[in-house]
C-alpha cells in the first residue's frame, strides 16, 4: 500500500503492545504474530495513539531524532504502509 503524508491513521486497539524503555513489543493475537520496534518504530506506534497525520508524525521525530526530512518521509511511509498491511495501524478518514 503507498500512503502520502496526508494520511491519517491511528492503531489498532486489538493489538497488544508493552513499551520496554525507548522500545515496544507487539503482539496480534488473532493473526498469531509478535513484533518488537526499535526507538523509532515504537515512538511512531505511540504517536498513533490518536488519528495522526503522517506529516505530523514526520515532524514529531525530527524533532526528536538527528535525521533529514527527505530520509524520515521515506520511512516513515514504508514504515506506516507496512503496519496498514499487517493491519496494525488502520487509514483513518479526516473529518474535513
């Protein structure tokens, strides 16, 4: 799935998740699946807590960690579009 960074997403509350430091563990019961995120994966899990543009989130981590935008647009994308696919994170409709 190809997201821009005008999309809005959130996670998905069947998912279980424990935060370990600056790192997370998740596990899909349903689909039987365990996955651990390093500090940028987790700090991206935490912020689609609530529905967020993925421009937003792009943001948050460059303040937050030494890297260019070019390089964390492209991340965060391929990051985003692999957990829609594994149905971890879902595409949220905007309310405008």
């Amino acid at each position: 799935m190809t997201v821009s960074l005008d999309t809005v997403v959130q996670r998905s509350p069947e998912i279980m998740h424990s935060d370990l430091g600056d790192q997370a563990v998740m596990m899909d019961v349903d689909a039987g699946a365990y996955y651990g995120l390093n500090a940028v994966g987790a700090r991206i899990w935490a912020l689609t807590d609530e529905p967020i543009l993925l421009t937003k989130v792009v943001d948050k981590l460059l303040d937050e960690f030494e890297v260019e935008r070019d390089e964390c647009e492209s991340a965060v994308s391929e990051f985003v579009a692999n957990m829609i696919e594994r149905k971890i994170v879902a595409v949220v409709e905007s309310g405008s």
